[in-house]
C-alpha cells in the first residue's frame, strides 16, 4: 500500500469510526463489506452452498460484533491513541488476510467447494479473537503475558517457524509472518503507549500467542 492510500484509508476510517470502513478501504479479498444475508440460513443447511451461506453469515456477525466494540472504544482515546488504534487494526486487517491464505494454502479444501466455508470460519475465529483484545482495552485493561521475558519467547517462536519451514517453503507462511510482525509492532505502539514496559509485555504476549498459532501449523 502506498503512503497516500493509506493515508486516505485513515481518513475514511477516522471519519466513520468503523473496522469495516477500514477493511473496504484497504479492500483484500477478504473485505468486510463484501456480503450481507439478510436471516439467519444456519438452521438447517444440507447443500454445500447451503453451509458457505451459513459460514458467511457467522462471520457477517463477528464483523458487526468487532465495530460495535471499535466505536465504543475510539471516543475513548485521546486523538493521538486513536490514530495509533487505527494504525493498529489497519495492519490486523493485513495479517488477517495472510493468515487466512496461509490456513487455506495448507489445507485440501483450496480450490474446492468447501473453500468459502473455510476463509469465512478463518475470518469469523480472528475477528473473534481481536474483538476480545479490544472488549479488553475497552474495560481498560492489558491482556497479560505468562512470563516476562521477550527473548525467550522470540526464540520459542523463531524454533516453531523454523520447523514448519522446514516442511517446505510456503511464500504464504513468509507473507503471514511479516504481517503479523507489522501488526504486532503497530498493536504494542497502541498498548504501550508512554510506557516502554507496556510496550515489551506486550511483545512477549503477542509472541507467545504467535507461537501458539504456529503450534497448530505443526499438528496439521
């Protein structure tokens, strides 16, 4: 993305204080405004095209969930917080999407007719596990590491991607990856804000969640 696109992606983002405006503007494949099913169609899907209904609709839900909390939590940070938020869930949106293609490129359904189902439960599992991030900056609190020491979590993770490169070379896994070191610096900016030690709990949080998610990699 170049330097004025982003910018006009902020501004859009700033303006209507939505994640989904956000998404639209900084349109992957994955964009949060692509679809909209009006009811409920996961009473009882039979068909395949039944169940990536079904899938789209669930994440329809995540994404209206993650906006209502976002524009709780935005009037609640100073001008400068709410940018450096902003900056946050524009690099989510990034490692969102690669993470997606990553869980895709590893799986058997590519290509296939479960391949909506898939991307969509992808996307609905990452919105969720974000929207608790920020229902926890919301009732101001930091989520917490399991120990507090950044280099012993950074080798964990390094040991654990290692392992899954050494399987093959997935140009999908080196995207995932750069994304999630974009978002993860531009998350602990937002949580760290005035405190370098808010800063580095966060970098070993993060890191150790990383390592969790590439764990799962290796049981695939």
């Amino acid at each position: 993305m170049n330097i004025n696109l982003r910018r006009k992606t902020v501004v859009m983002g700033l303006a209507l204080g939505s994640i989904t405006a956000l998404a639209a503007a900084n349109a992957g494949w994955a964009g949060a405004a692509g679809f909209a099913i009006a009811q409920n169609p996961c009473t009882n899907p039979m068909t395949q095209g039944e169940i990536n209904n079904c899938a789209a609709w669930q994440y329809e839900q995540t994404d209206r969930k993650i906006n209502q909390v976002y524009k709780q939590l935005k009037p609640q940070l100073s001008p400068d917080r709410q940018e450096e938020l902003i900056d946050a869930q524009l690099a989510w949106i990034e490692f969102r999407d690669r993470s997606c293609e990553l869980r895709l490129s590893t799986g058997r359904e590519r290509g296939g007719s479960m391949e909506a189902t898939m991307r969509y439960g992808c996307l609905a599992a990452m919105t969720q596990q974000r929207t608790a991030d920020l229902e926890d900056y919301l009732r101001g609190g930091i989520p917490q590491p399991t120990q507090r020491n950044y280099q012993q979590a950074d080798r964990e993770l390094n040991q654990v991607y290692q392992q899954i490169v050494s399987r093959g070379t997935w140009p999908e896994l080196r995207n995932a990856q750069l994304a999630w070191i974009a978002f993860r610096d531009a998350n602990c900016e937002f949580e760290g804000y005035g405190s370098s030690a808010n800063n580095n709990l966060c970098l070993i949080r993060m890191t150790e969640e990383r390592t969790q998610e590439l764990e799962r990699y290796l049981q695939r």
